[in-house]
C-alpha cells in the first residue's frame, strides 16, 4: 500500500487523512465493531485538519454509497453467476449476503471518498 502513498486511493483505502495521510480518521480501526463504524476524530493530529467541515457534511457520502454499493453488487453476481455457476437464486442470496456484509465497509468507502472530493494530499501540511 506504501508506494499509494499521497494519492487519493492511499486514503480512500486506509481511511486516512486526506490531507497528510499520517493517521486514520476513525477512531476504531475494525469496521465491524457496528456501534463505532462511523466514530471519527474530530482533527488529524498530524495536520489539524478538520474532517466535518460543515455540519452534516458526511450526509454527502450516501451519494457515493449508492455506486459504491453497486460496485459491491456487481461484483458478487460476477462472482456467484460466472465464476462459481449458481442459479439465479442463489446468485442473487449471495448478492444479498454481500451487501449486508460489506456495509461497514461500504459506509467507511463512502466517506473516504467523499471527503477525498474536497480535500488534496499536502506533504507539506504539518502543526506549526
Ligand atoms: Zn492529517
């Protein structure tokens, strides 16, 4: 992952910074822990930098859960139809499975991209 580092992926995979990418912007770095999935800090530590930038700002991410979610999906029927040659109802149980299985992750990808709209990685960046 190291040689990403400083592009918009690096983030958005790791859930870093956008900015400085020094450090998560969870609190919790196991998604699957449900109550903390979406528990961020307030400030980057290293930079400062705000991630709320506005109230609610993070009400935007369900905008990009909907491709992101059908990334996940599309995925899965390609998986389940092509590659392990189930039915239509079992391809679609295992789309299903996928989606409720993939949500904190796809809840957490919404956000990092999300916040990647609006912030840019800056080396430079650093607590004066
Ligand atoms: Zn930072």
């Amino acid at each position: 992952m190291n040689f990403l580092k400083g592009t918009k992926i690096y983030s958005i995979m790791t859930g870093s910074c956008p900015v400085c990418q020094q450090e998560s912007m969870y609190q919790v770095s196991n998604p699957y822990k449900l109550n903390e999935t979406l528990k961020m800090h307030e400030r980057c530590s290293h930079c400062e930098t705000k991630y709320k930038i506005e109230p609610s700002f993070f009400y935007g991410a369900m905008y990009v859960s909907y491709p992101v979610g059908i990334i996940f999906a599309v995925s899965a029927f390609l998986i389940g139809y092509f590659l392990l040659k189930l039915n239509l109802v079992a391809t679609f149980l295992l789309i299903a499975a996928t989606m409720i299985i993939s949500l904190p992750i796809i809840l957490r990808l919404s956000r990092n991209i999300w916040i990647n709209f609006f912030m840019h990685y800056n080396k430079e960046k650093k607590l004066s």
